[in-house]
C-alpha cells in the first residue's frame, strides 16, 4: 500500500470527513465525488494543457473573485483558450457548486478549466474538438494553525524559474512540472517548500507560494518578472501600502535573506506564513515575528471587506 504523506507547510490543513461526500461540478453536472470523472482524452490529463484558480469561499462570499477570474481569463486568453462561459456565468457555477454542497464557510474551491477532450493523442490543439472541460471541487478546508506558529523551513533548490519565451510563471497553467520538481527536491532535503531563484540568481518565489522578506522594518519581494503574480501576494503589497508599511518589488539575493528579520510565504489558502529557516540558517529569531503577525491581521481585515 502507498504510504499516505499529509501535505505541510503553508498548505497544512485540518482533515474533514465531509469532503469525503461533496459534489463536483463537471460540465455543469453536480456529481457524487466517486463519480466525478474526465475523459482520458482531455487535454489537461495528457498535456497539462489547461488554466485554473483557487478561491477562497469565506461567510457566504468569494473572496476575491474578480481578480481570480482576471488572471483566469487572461491565462486562457494567452493560452488561445475558449472557456465557453462568461464571468457572471462562471460565479454562478461556482456558487451552485457550494449550494449544491449546503456550504457557507470555510471551503476552499478549485476552479479547472481544459482544452477539453482531443480527438486523438497529440499536442495539437486544433484536436480539441469537443470544447473545454470545466470543473469545480469545493472542500471544506480550515488551515492547520502549526505552521503559523512554528513557522516554516525552505531550501534553496537549483530549478529554476524561467524566462517568459520558455514557460511564463504568470501562466497558472495545469503545467507544473517544474514547480513539482522543485518540491521534490526541497522535501527530500528536509523542508516544507523550495525557495527558487531566477535566471540571474536573484531570490524569485516559491514552488508554490510567493516569498517576502523584511529587513529594519521594510518588506521586500521580488520584481515579480518571474513569478505567477499571486492574489494574496498584491493585496499584501497593498495593505503594506495602506498602512505606512514600507514595501518594495526588487531584486535581492540569498545573502540578504539568510540576514533577514523576518520571512513569509503569501498564498490564497494560508494567507501569511512565516518562514523560519532557509537552507539550515535561522531567520531572525527563529520564530514568526511581530510584522509577518501584523500583516495577518491587516490582511485579514482586508478580506473580511471583499
């Protein structure tokens, strides 16, 4: 039997048996979980040829759902994707997708959208004959609180992330097989998350989360040239900026992080989490500090308001 590893770090989340019986939204049919199935053609199993967004479902609304749904449509748009649905009609299949399921609080959704099934196996996608495939999977998932008040290791892996003419990071495509690489290789070396440079060398992003640090009361991430520009990655940058918090898009390297204050991850489901160790060395004190808490807190009131 395959041994059954819980994911960790700022994905941590709190198992919930009700998942185990929730309906799936596929091409507009609301399906038991056991019988929610895709086609072996699809393009998205064989190629990975697809865009997708995780949306948090919190006191009856989505939270920030029009930016999520920018980033959707632009990636298809790039990707010459028909999605077959307007906006309006996408938040209300993702609404029927929590009524469906009687959920009010505490879902985290899965938006997947496909090229839909090929005629024949190959990359073409003028073999996409059927139009897209379009799937929701709303779970009930509450964070695991651990890794906010431990904090989080990362490692310094050597994938890379890439130019835009190679694999755009901006794209939040199905294709992330370098972002798993990079995984793979940072939980082999004992970490939670692989921290990933960019083609110079500068501090880029996580596999799967975006990377901060603080320095003397400052907050600093990446240019942002070569990440997938995250949700919760703006508004952080933006509750910095509406609260006298001085913040900068700029390139830094490995050395500054190791002397760091403070260091977070941002993403949709853990919001803030605090990183305390990158590749064996201590993080300030060794524990989350006092900014990364705050900035939880101005967060939080931001998407209490949208």
């Amino acid at each position: 039997m395959m041994q059954e590893h819980k994911a960790g770090g700022a994905h941590a989340s709190v198992d919930d048996e009700r998942n185990q019986s929730i309906k799936i939204y596929v091409n507009g049919d609301l399906v038991p979980r056991a019988e929610a199935k895709v086609s072996v053609y699809d393009s998205g199993f064989m190629l990975g040829d697809g865009v997708w967004e995780g949306i948090r479902y919190h006191k009856g609304r989505f939270a920030f759902v029009d930016d999520h749904l920018d980033r959707l449509f632009a990636g298809a748009k790039a990707l010459d994707m028909d999605i077959g649905k307007t906006r309006d009609e996408l938040k209300q299949a993702l609404q029927d997708t929590v009524d469906a399921n009687g959920m009010t609080d505490g879902v985290h959704a899965r938006l997947m959208v496909t090229r839909g099934p090929k005629k024949t196996p190959y990359q073409d996608p003028r073999l996409s004959l059927w139009g897209p495939t379009i799937v929701i999977i709303a779970e009930y998932k509450t964070q695991d609180l651990g890794p906010v008040e431990r904090g989080i290791r990362l490692f310094t892996v050597h994938v890379r992330r890439g130019y835009p003419d190679v694999q755009d990071p901006r794209l939040n495509s199905h294709s992330k097989i370098n972002c798993i690489t990079a995984m793979i290789q940072s939980y082999k070396a004992g970490a939670d998350e692989a921290l990933m440079l960019d083609p110079q060398g500068f501090v880029s992003t996580c596999n799967s989360t975006n990377f901060f640090i603080i320095r003397n009361g400052e907050v600093w991430t990446s240019t942002g040239d070569y990440v997938m520009k995250g949700i919760t990655r703006q508004k952080t940058i933006d509750v910095c900026k509406a609260n006298g918090i001085p913040v900068f898009e700029k390139n830094f390297s490995l050395v500054d992080v190791y002397s760091a204050d403070e260091a977070f991850v941002t993403g949709t489901f853990g919001a803030q989490t605090p990183v305390i160790d990158v590749d064996g060395r201590t993080i300030g004190e060794g524990k989350p500090g006092p900014m990364v808490r705050r900035l939880r807190q101005l967060y939080h009131e931001l998407a209490e308001q949208h």
